[in-house]
C-alpha cells in the first residue's frame, strides 16, 4: 500500500460514496492496474475500513458502481436501506451499522 512496507500488492481508493449525514462511507479499492478488489465500509468513528460482507459474499460481484443512500435513514449509528449498484448488474440492499457485521439484509 501506499508508504510501503510488508510485501503485498498495492491497493488504491478507487470510488468513494459519504452518506447525507457524512458519517458512513462506502469505498471501493483497486489494485495497482486499477481492478477492483474489494468494496469497504467506513465510520466516521472508526480507525479502519470493515469489509463489506455481503458484497464480498456474491460471487458474482465484479465493482460497486452506484450507491444510493436514504437520507432519512442515516443516524450516528447506523445507515439503513442503502442501495448499492454493481457493473455486472447486481442490486443489494444494506444496513451499514456504527458497531457489529458489515453490512448485509
């Protein structure tokens, strides 16, 4: 990753999406040719990204493109019904919460 150290491949930001209340956020990351690799989830608490366990659990998932966040349903605590898009065509509805899993329903 950026500033080296250890002896994997680096990874970049690749798209981000904040949420209305600009506590959550959703970020993809791709490799050094820009394949996607993972798509994570930050709280504005937090230190580090949690990986988004039920994008990560589809096989079928290729990139987070479109997310759609309710605007209503965005608290300190929790971002309820988020829509995320993906390129093959995917559609998943998200509970994204402060504290516990990363994301699923």
């Amino acid at each position: 990753g950026a500033g080296g150290g250890g002896g994997g491949a680096d990874v970049a930001v690749g798209r981000v999406w904040l949420d209305p209340s600009a506590r959550h956020a959703i970020a993809t990351l791709h490799d050094g040719l820009n394949r996607y690799v993972d798509t994570v989830y930050f709280h504005a608490t937090h230190r580090r990204a949690r990986p988004l366990t039920a994008i990560r659990a589809s096989k079928l998932v290729t990139a987070v493109t479109a997310v759609g966040w309710h605007a209503g349903g965005c608290t300190d605590a929790a971002a309820r019904d988020v829509v995320v898009g993906t390129s093959d065509g995917s559609l998943f509805e998200l509970v994204l919460e402060e504290r516990g899993g990363g994301g699923g329903g």
